[in-house]
C-alpha cells in the first residue's frame, strides 16, 4: 500500500469539538498547511454513532463522504493487537480503548498523523513511537 504522505486521520474527539472556535481554527490551519484529512472505519463508526436520529445520522454521513477513507491494510488484526499487547505488557493495561488503537493500527499501515484531543494516542506513542500523533490544541485547552 502506497504511504500516504501529508495526510492526518482527524480523531472523533476533534470532530465533537469543532464548535470551539480554538479548534476550528486549528484544523482550517492543517488544511491551510496542505495537510489532507482521510478517515478510516473505526473512526467512522465512532462519529456516526453520536448520531441521534436517522437525519442526522444521514448529515454526519455526507460530512465524512467528503473525506479520503483508508484501508486497514493485510495484517490489520494482527497490528492491532500488537499494540494492545504492547500496551499490557508496558503497564499501561487499558488506558487505550479498541477504537482508537484500531484508528492507530490503521495510521501506521498509512503513513497519516493522528490529530486528535485524546490522551489515547499520547499512550500509543509511548510503546509504538513511529506513530505520528498531535494533540489539536493543547490539552486543557477546550
């Protein structure tokens, strides 16, 4: 699978957060920067489950239409849990959950960053540093 390079998975913690103006701001700068937002399955179904009806369920949907969406790539299952292996066997045991260690298995088949306001990724970095993950805006500050 060819890496693609400049491109961000935007974590569900991000899109639940776009009304604060500090962090609408900062993704308008990412795509600003050249950086290209894609999404993936896991981070898919976490967005359209806040849905609370079927319309808006249908609106989250056209939103994450627009986006480049990523393989998992062969071997998915397999990153997958090696990451959450990796993160028991360094005491870090549940401090990640599957969604979002799915997301990080899928950016690292990819080559994408992970932009996100969630501490998870912090994790995932401590026992996998090839993965490229940045807060949106610093922590505490939404």
């Amino acid at each position: 699978m060819t890496p693609l390079k400049d491109a961000c998975i935007v974590d569900n913690s991000v899109w639940q957060r776009l009304g604060s103006p500090v962090v609408a701001a900062a993704l308008r700068s990412l795509t600003v920067a050249g950086i290209r937002m894609v999404t993936c399955a896991p981070q898919l179904l976490e967005y359209l489950w806040s849905a609370r009806s079927p319309a808006e369920y249908e609106r989250l949907h056209s939103i994450m239409a627009a986006l480049p969406t990523v393989d998992p790539g062969t071997g998915f299952a397999h990153r997958a849990v090696r990451l959450q292996r990796a993160l028991w066997h360094n005491g870090l045991v549940r401090s990640v959950g599957a969604a979002d260690i799915e997301i990080a298995a899928i950016a690292l088949e990819n080559d994408c960053a992970i932009i996100h306001y969630d501490r998870d990724f912090v994790q995932l970095q401590r026992i996998e540093p090839r993965l490229r993950q940045r807060a949106v805006v610093p922590f505490g500050a939404v």
